[in-house]
C-alpha cells in the first residue's frame, strides 16, 4: 500500500522552506519521528520527523529545492499489509439497522488490549541523536492520557519537540524530571490500565455502511459554509480527549486558541493544521465586528520598483536571497513603513564597570559563561522595563489598546553566516548577571551553529544589538515590532572629562536607543536612557533601586 508523506505546516505565515539536505534514501525504513529533511525557513534550520512508518520507495526532492506546505517529499510502501475486509453483512430492515448502529454509539469502544502495568519508553529520536534534555514533564501521576498526549519536551541538537504517549491510561509513576538527560529506550512512565488506540467502530466502515434513511427533520444537518468542503465535526465535549498530534496542539498554543474549541475534519474529528489556522482566521476575521481596526498601521507590503538593466553599464552576477535575508529585509521594511521611530543618544561612563567586569570574568567562566557588556546590559535593562513598563508593552491597534507584559524576556541580536539572528534569552530579572552569561553564551552558540529552535526566537519584550565588537561611534537600530524600542551599543572609547575641575581619562559607552513615538513620548525614553547609563557608572543602585 503507498504512503505519501507531504511537508507538515511549519507555522503560521510560513509556506515553504529552502531543502538543506534529504536524510533518508529509496530503501530505508523509517517509523514515526525518524528525522527525513533537514530545510530552512525563515527562522531557523531543522528537521522535519516523519508522520508515517515504512519503506522509502521515491524521494521527491533534492537539496537546493524550494518544498511548499502539503508537497509530497516521499513516497513509502506500508509495512503492514491493509486488514482484510469484514465479509459483506446481509441487508437489514432500516428500522433494525438504525438500531444497531445506536446501540454501538451508545457502547463504548472496547479497548484492544487490556494490560497490567505498563512503561512508556522514550523512543528513537533519529539518527545520531542518543540522547535530549528533559525541558518539561507535561504529565504527573493520576493523569488520565491518551496516545496522543504530549508526556515530554525535549530537546535535542536539533529542535525542540514534543513526545506523546502512544497509549491511553493512567499514570502511576514519572521517573524522569525536568532539567535530566534521557536516552531512546528509557523508561519515561509507568502507566496502569493501557490500552492501544481503539480501532474504529465496524459499523462505521464500508463495508456496513448502513442503508440510506431519509434523516427526520428532527436529526436534519444545518446546512455548511464550508463551499463544498467535508463539514467539521462539532466542537470536542468537555470530559473527552481531543484527538490532535503534539504538533497541531503546539500549533495552536503559540497562535492562542483553544485546541477544545476547534471543529476537526478528519477521522473521528480528530483535527488538523488548517482547522487550526481556519478557527484562527475566524478569530480575527470576528475583531472588525467589535470594533474596526484602524486602517493606519496595516501592514500592506512593500512598493516594488523595476531595477534598471545593469548589464548595460557592466558586468553583474545574482545571488539568490536566503529565507533568514528575505525575511529580515521584510520585517525591517514593515517596521520602517509602520512605527514612526525616535533615536535617543547618550553616553554612559564604565571605566569602573569595566574594572569590576576584568575582575569577575573568570568567575563568570568557571560557570560555563562569559562576563560581558551585553549580559550586564540585559539585567540593567531588566530593571528599567520594571521601572518603565511602557517600554514593556506592545501596541494593539486592532482593538485599539495597550498590552503590558508582566515578564522580562530579552532579545540579543546574533550575527551569524546566515543573517542577523535574534534568539531570546527568558526571565532575565530573576536571574543573577551569571546566570545570564551563561545562557547568552549557549543560546549565541546555538545560532551560530544551527541549533537554534523556533521557540528560542520567539517571546522577546526588548532587543540589545551591540556592534561594539566591531566598531562605529553610534547608529539607529530599527524596532523589531511588536516590541516598542530596541537599544544599540557602540565601541566604548576614552576620552577626556571635567571632574574636579580637570580633565580627567574615562571610558564612555555610547548608548543608542530607538523607540515606537506611538507609545513613547521622548521625555520618557531620555529618562530610560539615563536610568541605564546611571545603572551602569553606579551598579550598586540596582541593589537598592531594583
């Protein structure tokens, strides 16, 4: 029997990715999660796991290929042979078909396989990956689950994923935590009364397909708005598991909504990426309604120009854009036509921040990190948007309001190979200075080298670029939206300044500071600005300031 197994949705707006290197060949067998594409979106690099399980016979694609959303990247020859068909049952009256089928709604399904205690493995997570970081536990013990219930995240060198169960019951026992390293064949759970997957009841199969009853007005269907589509089911009922794979609940937390209220088009209702981003679209189609959104600020896209011919005047070669390219040059396009931005300037003096940041480097190293500017500049900043929440907050022009966010997470911008990378650094003010500087120190690593996952460049409430290492007196930074200001940081200089009525040598930080003039009137961002510099010639005010 022949599997097609297609690109799976890559999230919201993202449709196709550029095929960095194909993992599998005609003749290999793979099972579920076996890692078959490695592609680059926009974002970042990773691996695309299968669905399906068995024999590779046609790949598709090839590196270098553009794959879209739903294309087929592979073709597979089943491992098991299709059951064999139920013999045809006699023809019922109506009256005792129409009963029999109530009678098997009303029973419920028998399981397949009733066991003892049962342990859930972690299973193969591909090739040359041996073991993951345990991120979260989503399940503790007395939780009823089902095969489809995310028991992990992990995360590997790849990406971060989310492992489901693979059998329905209830949990007796967790043996792994949070912040451990687990390897493929560990056992994750103990669960008592599993059973696999029901299989679906016989009276809905083909094969007895009940004789056509006119329906009674009564159980008549409200005619659908789905053009001609397979009508939904109805939402899931509270008490009973939605049927969805980790990826399409994933899915549907970062885009905020709720995976109980979407309608599924799939075998018994279970619900895929397009019922997700079809209730999404309804959501935001449903905001006009309460209140029209604003016409200024709506992001209409970029007014392409011709080029010239340039061969005229000489010669020229093409180079394609890369995802990262394309997509930094339209998010900064977006920006630029969108927020009418402000830059404030200021110089900070650290000549005694810089001895103090030489002195405490190696403790800083002994803990996996690195002191530096930039992860000083993250905990001041920290405190500033304690200190000004409205360099906190993101504007929300469709229903006309403010969001204040009341968590600190921090963007640092990451020049890498590829293109300017921001990966976000959470929780930055409950965490000490080293603390920071180990995190900054692995998640850069991260981007440099590939390993960043989605979820590492999504969150951020404030953004730090620093060209100090490169050079430059100052520049503009653009806001990275939906953040509301972005901080710049230049090469640090000595220069001479009056105290005590002489020149004296100090090392000035030049400090940019970009702002949304929507939200942030200048006054505020010129106080911002100082609170920084301040912090930064004195750090002891942190200690009492906060």
């Amino acid at each position: 029997m022949s599997i097609e197994f297609k690109l799976p949705d890559l999230g919201e707006n993202i449709s196709s990715a550029g095929v960095v290197a194909v993992l599998v060949k005609p003749g290999d067998t793979i099972k579920p999660d076996t890692p078959v594409l490695e592609i680059e979106t926009d974002k970042a690099t990773i691996e695309v796991p299968s669905t399906v399980s068995g024999k590779v016979s046609n790949v598709h694609v090839k590196p270098g290929d553009k794959a879209q959303v739903g294309q087929v990247v592979l073709t597979l020859e089943g491992e098991d042979a299709p059951p064999k068909p139920q013999s045809q049952p006699k023809a019922e009256a109506p009256q005792q078909q129409e009963v029999k089928e109530e009678k098997l709604r009303e029973e419920p399904k028998a399981p397949s396989r009733p066991s003892g205690p049962q342990e859930v493995k972690l299973p193969d997570l591909g090739e040359n990956i041996t073991s993951a970081n345990i991120l979260n536990v989503l399940v503790k013990p007395g939780d009823r689950v089902t095969a489809d219930s995310g028991m992990l995240e992990i995360e590997t060198d790849k990406a971060t994923i989310e492992v489901p169960v693979g059998l329905a019951g209830t949990v007796d026992k967790v043996h792994v935590q949070a912040g451990e390293k687990a390897t493929p064949g560990q056992v994750i759970l103990t669960l008592s009364g599993a059973v696999a997957e029901a299989e679906k009841p016989k009276a809905e199969s083909k094969a007895t397909a009940p004789v056509a009853v006119p329906p009674s007005p009564a159980k008549a269907a409200p005619p659908n708005g789905n053009g001609g589509r397979k009508p939904m089911s109805p939402p899931v009922k509270s008490g009973r598991a939605v049927a969805a794979s980790p990826t399409v609940r994933r899915l549907a937390r970062e885009i905020g909504v709720d995976i109980n209220t979407v309608r599924g088009s799939g075998p018994k209702g279970r619900i895929s990426h397009e019922d997700v981003k079809a209730t999404s679209r309804a959501l935001l189609k449903a905001l006009p309604a309460a209140g029209a959104a604003p016409s200024a600020g709506v992001w209409r896209g970029p007014t392409v120009l011709p080029l010239p011919d340039f061969t005229k005047f000489g010669d020229i070669e093409r180079e394609g854009m890369n995802n990262i390219r394309k997509k930094t040059a339209e998010n900064m396009a977006q920006a630029w036509s969108t927020i009418p931005m402000v830059t404030q300037f200021d110089k900070a003096d650290v000549t005694d921040l810089e001895k103090l940041r030489v002195k405490l480097d190696p403790k800083a190293r002994q803990a996996g990190g690195k002191l530096t500017v930039t992860a000083i500049l993250m905990k001041v900043c920290a405190s500033a948007l304690k200190r000004f929440p409205k360099f906190n907050a993101s504007i929300d022009l469709a229903k006309e309001e403010v969001v204040f966010k009341k968590y600190f997470n921090i963007g640092v911008a990451v020049d890498t190979e590829r293109g300017l990378l921001v990966p976000v650094v959470k929780n930055v003010s409950s965490k000490n200075i080293f603390e920071i500087s180990v995190d900054l120190q692995v998640i850069a690593e991260k981007a440099r080298n590939r390993k960043v996952s989605p979820d590492d460049l999504q969150g951020s409430c404030f953004t730090i670029t620093n060209l100090g290492g490169i050079g430059g007196t100052g520049f503009t930074p653009i806001v990275n939206p939906p953040e509301v200001a972005i901080l710049g940081v230049s090469r640090s200089s000595v220069e001479p300044v009056w105290q005590d009525d002489k020149f004296v040598p100090r090392s000035l930080l030049p400090l940019s500071l970009s702002y949304d003039h929507r939200l942030i009137d200048g006054a505020e961002a010129a106080r911002f600005l100082r609170f920084v510099c301040e912090a930064l010639e004195n750090p002891a005010l942190l200690l009492f300031e906060g």
